[in-house]
C-alpha cells in the first residue's frame, strides 16, 4: 500500500525551500514600476548575464514572457513559425491571437525540434496572398515531446535561415537544457533574439519567469508587461526566491534527469509498443502515448502516484526536487505492475 503520493504531475507542484522562504522575509523592496525595486533589479541582471543578454524583465508566468515577447516582436497580421506542440501554440488558450493578433505557421515538432528544411520553406513561401512569416519560436527543452533538446549545431544555423527575423527562445526549462547537454545557457541563447526562462518549475521558487534580450526589446517589454497587467510593485519579495532559485537549483536538476530516467526505462520495459518513441527524452519529462489515458492515470493514482495527460492520448511524467530516488524506484515498480 502507498503511503505518501508521489506527485508527477508537474515541476510546478515544487515547494520554495526554508531559504526561499526566508529571502522573501528579509528581501530589501521597492516600487518596481518606478524602477525602485533592487532586488527584481538584481534578479533581471544575474538574469540577463546568465543567458548573455543585454537586459531583463521579471515577470508573473512562463506564459506572461511568451505573450510579452510576441508583442514586442511582431505586429497584428504577423504570421509566427513555430512547432505544433509548443507551449506558445497549443497550451496558452489562445492567448497569441487574443493578445497579438498573429496566427502561427505550424512546424511538426514531434521530435521537439523542427526540420530545417521544412523551415526554409516555410520562410520561402512568403509573398502575394501568401502570409508572410516575420519571426520564429522555438521551445527548449521542448515539453510536449518528453522534455527533448535542441542540438546546439540546429539552433546555431537558425538566425541564417530567419534571415533578419526575430527569434524567441521559450526557455521556461532553458537550465535543463543547459543541464542535459552540457552547453552553457550563453550559447543556447545566442541565436534567439529574446529568451525567457521560468524560475518557478524545477528551480523551485514560488513566482516567476524571466525575460532576456536586446536593452531596446527589454524597454518594450516593460511596456507591453504593464499593459498585460503584469507590472508589479514590491516585487522584491518574488524576486529574492527566485534569484536563489536561478543561482542554487540548476545543478540539482541532474537529480531529476536522472530520476526520470528511472521510470523511462520502466515504462520502455513495460510498454515495448511506446519504447522507441522515448528515445531522446533526456531531461525530467517522461511522456508516452497509451490507449486509455483516464484509465491509467486513474489506476497509478490508485497506487499513489499523480501524473497527468499532456495531451488526448498521451500520458506525463515529471520529476523535481521533491521525488527522491526512493520515489523513483517506487514509481517504476508500479509502473511495471500496471
Ligand atoms: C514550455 C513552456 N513554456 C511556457 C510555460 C508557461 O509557464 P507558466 O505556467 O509559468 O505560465 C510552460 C509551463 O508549463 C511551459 O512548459
């Protein structure tokens, strides 16, 4: 029998630690949108530095910095190249259109990245009736797809292929890429014009996303982030946990690949049918297609263990600071009684 739930839903489930807790209590704050806020100031800077951007803005959500970044980057009309299942496109209820008034030119994305080729001629078609592509996103890592990565030699050659057009990096597990790979944050980031990170999901601060790029862009921001209603006041008391979770959690998420990895095997092992298609899940998201999702969830919640559907007939698992490797080990035997 369970005696403690082992809860896969998310990285966002992830308490503040004590130290968090205690740098909200003792964070010196300010009127940020005055400007006057020097711990938000000092969380954007380690922020902007970390990513090797020139500027930074703290803001609300991972889904507020996307939406940010669209109106900083395009205009009404605009059409978006991005891949099917990022977060940006099928997750945000709908908030490009409403917030941006742009449509997306749809990239597979299965695999997390897209074809390049695919890509240019996407670009290409531009012209006459045809919409006219001004800017890209990309997602890394890339949730839907089991957390995967981008090889660095494919984002490299992106800012050839955009030929002048804005690119943004949806970053919300940028240092899990980091991570994984071993390229530094510095070099994922150097081709997206703009990038944005969440700081509340396997960095384990209760608040908070960021956003990185050009000074001018980051002004912009700050504009568009007060229309949204996302300009905060003593914001400080965010910032501080967050900076502890941008400056103490990120080596810590070896843990959790790693711990994925453990209930990725059980589940190859277990399901040979999906086995192939977990190939090159690498970070802390194991995610699978199964027949009957609702039944599934239901009978692993049966055993204790929380996971969810990230999409009709696909189920998700996500490791963080609170699954240890005794939890791991616990889910992949359940996994393997199923
Ligand atoms: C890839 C990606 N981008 C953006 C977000 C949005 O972050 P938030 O939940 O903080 O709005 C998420 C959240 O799960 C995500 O996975």
């Amino acid at each position: 029998m369970a005696t403690t739930t082992i809860d896969l839903r998310s990285d966002t489930v992830t308490q503040p630690t004590p130290e968090m807790r205690q740098s909200a209590f003792e964070a010196i704050v300010g009127d940020d949108g005055m400007g006057e806020d020097p711990t938000v100031t000092l969380l954007e800077a380690s922020f902007a530095a970390r990513v090797g951007k020139e500027a930074a803005v703290f803001v609300p959500s991972g889904v507020m910095a996307n939406q940010i970044a669209l109106r900083i980057l395009t205009r009404p009309g605009d059409t978006v190249a991005a891949g099917r299942r990022q977060h940006v496109v099928g997750y945000e209820l709908g908030a490009a259109g409403r917030n941006a008034s742009i449509q997306f030119q749809i990239l597979d994305d299965a695999l997390g990245t897209f074809d390049l080729n695919e890509l240019v001629e996407v670009l290409e078609g531009d012209g006459y009736h045809l919409p006219s592509v001004t800017a890209l996103f990309v997602e890394n890592t890339h949730m839907a797809s089991g957390g995967r990565t981008w090889p660095i030699e494919q984002l490299r050659r992106l800012p050839e292929i955009a030929q002048g057009r804005p690119i943004h990096l949806d970053g919300a597990r940028l240092f899990n890429a980091e991570v994984a790979t071993g390229v530094s944050a510095v070099e994922i980031c150097a081709s997206a014009t703009t990038v944005s990170a969440c700081l509340s999901k396997g960095l384990s601060a209760p608040v908070g996303s960021v956003l990185a790029g050009p000074a001018e862009l980051m002004a912009e921001a700050r504009v568009e982030r007060k229309r949204l209603g996302g300009a905060m006041r003593q914001g400080g008391i965010i910032a501080a946990p967050a900076l502890l979770g941008l400056n103490t959690m990120v080596e810590r998420l070896a843990e959790d690949h790693r711990r994925a990895q453990i209930i990725r095997e059980a589940v190859a092992q277990r399901f040979p049918d999906v086995a192939a298609s977990l190939e090159g899940q690498a970070t802390n998201i194991v995610v699978f297609p199964h027949p009957e999702v609702p039944a599934l969830l239901a009978s692993l919640a049966s055993k204790g263990i929380l996971a969810g559907p990230v999409a009709p007939g696909v189920v998700r698992f996500v490791t963080h600071r609170h699954i240890d490797d005794a939890m791991a080990e616990q889910t992949a035997e359940v996994v393997l009684s199923l």
